[in-house]
C-alpha cells in the first residue's frame, strides 16, 4: 500500500512500514546553514541578499518583524526585527526553539 501526503516542505511517502521524506524547500535548508554565520549590524538589505525576499511581514506590538523561510523541521520560520526607519536589523532569531542570534536591542 502506497500513501502520498504533501506538505510545505516535502512530501512523505509510505511504502508498506517505510517512510521517506522528500525536501522540496531547499531555499530554507538553505537559509538555516547561513543564517547562524550572519554577524550583528547587517542592513536589511544585506540580509535580503543573504536569505531572499521575506515571506511574510508583520508588526507587533509596533515592531517590524519579517520571516524568512527555515528548514522545513525547524519549530518556526527565520525572523528579524527591523527598525522604525527600516536601515537596521535590531534581532535576529534563526532557530524558533532557541534563544535569538543576536540582539542589538539589549545593548542600549
């Protein structure tokens, strides 16, 4: 017996008791390798280079955070915070389920 489930980032496919996983978001694979060696005081536009365009913008609690994609098993998606004035990248965080990379907020 054969199943087939689609995900975001793959699909998984049973064959009897197997099951394989095909990544299909290599952009996000791809995105958590850089992400750890991303140093403090990058531009926003030096991380867009380096991660790709944002998939998702938002603001909270009057912070700009845009998400970037992650490896398709990571707990969430790669994020950063960008100033009011959308020159500087305050915190980035590249693993959901770990303390952020850095944070330039906590300097001042």
């Amino acid at each position: 017996m054969h199943n087939i489930w689609n995900s975001s980032s793959g699909f998984f496919l049973w064959v009897g008791s197997t099951v394989f996983f095909k990544i299909t978001n290599p952009k996000g694979v791809e995105n958590s390798k850089i992400c750890d060696s991303i140093n403090a005081g990058i531009t926003p536009e030096e991380l867009y280079k380096k991660l790709g365009h944002p998939i998702k913008h938002l603001e909270i609690n009057g912070e700009n955070w845009v998400y970037f994609r992650s490896h398709p098993v990571a707990a969430g998606l790669i994020r950063a915070r960008i100033d009011k004035t959308g020159r500087k990248v305050l915190v980035l965080k590249c693993w959901e389920d770990k303390m952020p990379n850095w944070d330039l907020t906590k300097n001042n």
